[in-house]
C-alpha cells in the first residue's frame, strides 16, 4: 500500500465527481493532484450509480490510506415552469407573459408552473428570474390562479426552465419527496456530510438534522436571499456553510455577491465550523487546460479570506480536464498560503474564543506556534470538536489530528489545516505522548530536535473535555525504539 504525505497546504479542494472522474483511476489522480473530498451530485445519475462512485471512493482511500470525506448534495426544492407546444416559445421585451395553473403546454403568451404553493404569495413589484436570470419579469397581478408579469429581459424561454423568485421567501419544504429518498440512500451510504440545498431558514436545517438521525454532518447551501436574513441562526444549527454562488449570483445583483461571499466566510468562521466557496471557480476549464486570470484571482481570494475549502463542480465532473483543475488549484492555493502577506489576511477577521478550557488553549496553541518555532500541532480528539477550535485558530503550523473515530478522520477532511489519521484510542499521558510523537515523524510533521504542541482531554475519551496542552520536542528515534504491532508499521498501532 501507498501513503499520501500531508498536503503542506491548509485550505482543502472538494472536488465534484461525475462521468468525467467517477473511476477507480481518475479518483485516484485527483486525489493524488490534490482533491481532499469528493462531492456527489444527488440532482444526476440514479442511486445504482452513486453507490458504484462511493465504493470506488473508498476503495481508493483504501488504498491511499488518507481519509476522504463524501459531500453528498441534494437537489432540493427546483421551481421550474411547465412545457410548451413547440418546446419553446419567445417572451417579448416589455410584453406582458403570465404564469397559470392550466397543465395544457404553454405558448408566447403564457406557461404552466406547476408550484400551487406560489399563487397567492406574489406581489405587485417581485421578480422571477427564468433560466438561471437570463429572463427577467416583475410581477404586475397575482391571485391564487395566475401571475401576470411584465418582461423587462425577455427572450427564449424553454420546457422545464429554473424558476427563481429572489424577493420572496417561498413556501416550499427545503426537503422534496426526491431529497428524503436521496438522503435515506446517503446516510445508508455512509456519507460524511449531507448539503442541503436551497436553505431559507433555520427550521430547514432543523428539519434535515432530525431526517438524518445523528448519522454524517450537515451542510447548509447559501444560495438563496432569504437565507441572509437569519443567516446566524442557520449557521448555529448547521455543522458547516457552502457559499453556493450559482443561485445566489442569479437571485442578487453580480456586485452584491462577493461582499456577502465574505460576510458568510467571516460568521462561519467565527462559529468554529468549516465553510466551502463554490460554483464556477475555474468555469473555463470545462474546455480549457488553463484557467483565466479572474478566476485565479477568484480562488486565491478564497483563500485569502481564510475559507476552509474551495469546489469545482462540473470542471471535474464533466469538464475534459479534471486533473489539471484540481492541480492548478492546489497550486494557486499553495501560492497564496506562501504569501508573506497571507497571515496578515487571513487574521483579518477577528475571531475572539468562547469563555471555556477548550477555547483558550486551543488559541494558546496558535499562539505559541506564533513565538516558537514548531512545525506542527498534534490534536487527540474523539468527536472533531477539539480540532475545529484549533483550526478556528487559523494557526501557522499544520495540525496533526490523531482520532479513534473513523468518522472524525474523514469529517477533517473539509477542515483547515487538519491532517487526520485514524488511529487507535490512547489511555494515559505518556501513551499520548509517545504515541504523537511516533504519529508526528512517520507523517512528516518533523524530525530530530523538532518541536510540537499536544493537544488533548483528560481523562481520555471523555468528550469535550479538552484541558491538557504540552510541548515536546522529537529525539527522532521514537519509531526505532517502539516495536510496531502490524509488521509494515501502519497508522493502527
């Protein structure tokens, strides 16, 4: 078996899989080019297909030994409007264009849309966006049967085109009869983290957390406006935010986006929880090898705001070059972490601890990473919590996380900075220090004469009860003088 070393990179590449990458073999390239999680798209393929693409993930983390996180994304609640006799049919520049509940297929004048809850919550002034925004029309009537809108963007408008109502909250259950059946299949399917589409409010997230029973984390999709207005509460409820700026960019004005991009990066953070920037991050490499400068710039600003991890959808899901999107990725985001002026960035936002043992020495670590010279933080912890304080750190040293649980290990792979090992559980203080010290040199967090901060709860075991942080330094023959319970000297010791 082979082992993949730690990145010496801090924020994390999800990577969409899809029929350009779902193989054994081209999993396997991404994660070697840099992909440290894979998200699997509920909205295509059908679940014999998934099942397929998740066993060749993990058989892949198998065989690297490295764990791997699987972001499983339902559809959500789509609006879509109804079919027309021809297929299509062209909505004219200031005409008039409404909305019905009649099923019969629709022409220039109006459509079917096929959401009964809709009617009768529009008002006069409200806009709807057709076909990812590239149609525009306010509403001048509405009543429980039709929609009358006038066309300020008008144009071709097609069968089943996304319907998108950004000034409204829509009455719709985050959760379709589709989403629940995905879910059931995901947590089945041992995904470690379920996204939630489309989320407006936080009975949303409440109601997804019940469905999944305790079973993976979730993750909240910030793609609506409405979902701004109690972003904190989502968040809360939430055990991670994606700033999904697909349905977001169409439902807002383009400039509005990139401040509240960093707004959700900033409150998420400051939560302690990780938080992914999404959609159209290297657009162009669907069908080119390189990427364009802006979106260079797109991804190093990400990373400058300190986020914990960036995705590519479609350009390693169906893009030709799914490779090289994930390896210009992780070297834009290696350039900006070796930038002397990244610290200084991505300590921007203030992040101040909560009142509690676990808070203060997880800031203590990053603080004396800050006076002495380590190469590493070394973090033993059950249920992840500990490590997500450390990485709310935003410290300069890479983090070691030594976890029993092969849950854990995989969550951390969508956290800042974390290097995870599933490992066997430690009883004693001086177990936990040689064992972080073996973990640490054969995972190359250093060598002879290296120094380390330890982080961990006592007694063992007990959750939340993080209270011990020591120093240690490596004499460098720790591996030498422990005699390794499986003969090739693996992480189960």
């Amino acid at each position: 078996m082979t082992k993949l070393n730690p990145r010496g990179r801090k924020v994390k590449i999800l990577a969409t899989l899809g029929p350009a990458s779902s193989d054994p073999e081209m999993i396997e390239k991404l994660v070697r080019a840099g992909a440290d999680a894979f998200r699997v798209n509920m909205s295509h393929a059908d679940h014999s297909v998934h099942t397929k693409t998740i066993a060749n993930v993990r058989a892949v983390e198998a065989k690297l030994k490295k764990p791997i996180a699987i972001l499983a994304d339902l559809q959500g609640p789509k609006l879509r409007v109804g079919a027309f006799k021809d297929g299509r049919a062209v909505i004219r520049h200031s005409g008039h264009f409404t909305f019905d509940r009649n099923p019969e297929p629709g022409d220039e004048n109006r459509v079917c849309l096929p959401h009964p809850e809709l009617f009768g919550i529009l008002q006069k002034g409200q806009r709807l966006l057709i076909d990812d925004g590239k149609l525009r029309l306010r509403v001048i009537r509405a009543d429980e049967n039709e929609i009358l809108c006038s066309a300020e963007v008008g144009g071709v408008i097609s069968d089943r085109k996304g319907v998108n109502i950004p000034d409204a909250v829509v009455p719709v259950p985050a959760l379709t009869e589709k989403d629940r059946r995905d879910l059931a299949f995901a947590i089945e399917h041992g995904a470690d983290f379920i996204g939630l589409s489309f989320v407006q409010r936080p009975e949303d997230v409440a109601e997804c957390r019940r469905l999944m029973g305790g079973h993976g984390a979730l993750i909240a999709k910030i793609e609506k406006p409405a979902a701004l207005e109690t972003l904190e509460g989502i968040i809360e409820l939430s055990d991670g935010i994606m700033v999904a700026r697909g349905d977001l960019g169409v439902e807002l004005l383009p400039e509005e986006v990139p401040p509240i991009q960093k707004r959700i990066v900033e409150l998420t953070r400051r939560s302690g929880k990780p938080v992914i920037v999404a959609t159209q991050m290297l657009e162009s490499m669907i069908e080119s090898p390189a990427p364009t400068r802006a979106e260079v710039s797109d991804v190093a600003n990400a990373v400058y705001d300190g986020a914990d991890a960036v995705m590519l959808s479609a350009e390693t899901a169906a893009g030709q070059w799914p490779e090289e999107a994930v390896t210009i990725m992780h070297r834009i985001a290696t350039q900006v972490e070796n930038d002397s002026y990244y610290r200084q960035r991505v300590h921007l936002a203030v992040i101040n601890p909560d009142q509690t043992t676990a808070d203060a020495l997880a800031k203590a670590c990053a603080a004396i990473a800050d006076t002495v010279t380590l190469t590493g933080l070394i973090v033993f912890t059950g249920s992840g919590s500990t490590s997500r304080r450390v990485a709310r750190e935003r410290p300069s040293v890479p983090m070691l996380v030594l976890t029993p649980s092969q849950n854990t290990a995989r969550r951390s792979a969508l956290l800042w900075g974390a290097h995870a090992v599933h490992t066997r559980d430690i009883g004693s203080f001086e177990e936990m220090i040689a064992k972080g010290k073996r973990m640490a040199l054969r995972h190359g967090f250093g060598v002879a004469g290296s120094k380390l901060v330890a982080l961990a709860g006592v007694p063992f075991g007990t959750p939340g009860a993080t209270n011990l942080l020591h120093v240690v330094t490596l004499r460098g023959n720790e591996l030498e003088l422990y005699r390794a319970v499986e003969e090739d000297g693996s992480d189960a010791e």
